[in-house]
C-alpha cells in the first residue's frame, strides 16, 4: 500500500511547484498593478 502513496505525493509535490510558480508570476502582476495604481496616480 505504499506506491500509491508514493506516486500521490510526487504528483501533489509537482502541483504544489507549479502553482506556487504560477502564484508567484500572478503576485508579481498584480502587484504591480497595484503600486502603478498607487503610485501612478491614473
């Protein structure tokens, strides 16, 4: 009972890099947004 397990936690490792990447390219846009928002002034 130990491989599918295994293989669950591999699959949960790659979700978990590839969403915080995607988090990470997100967070940055809308950061940047936001501090144009603020200081951009328009």
């Amino acid at each position: 009972g130990r491989a599918p397990a295994q293989r669950q936690s591999v699959a949960e490792a790659v979700l978990k890099s590839a969403a915080r990447a995607a988090a990470s390219q997100a967070g940055r846009s809308i950061m940047r947004g936001v501090l144009g928002t603020i200081f951009g002034g328009r």
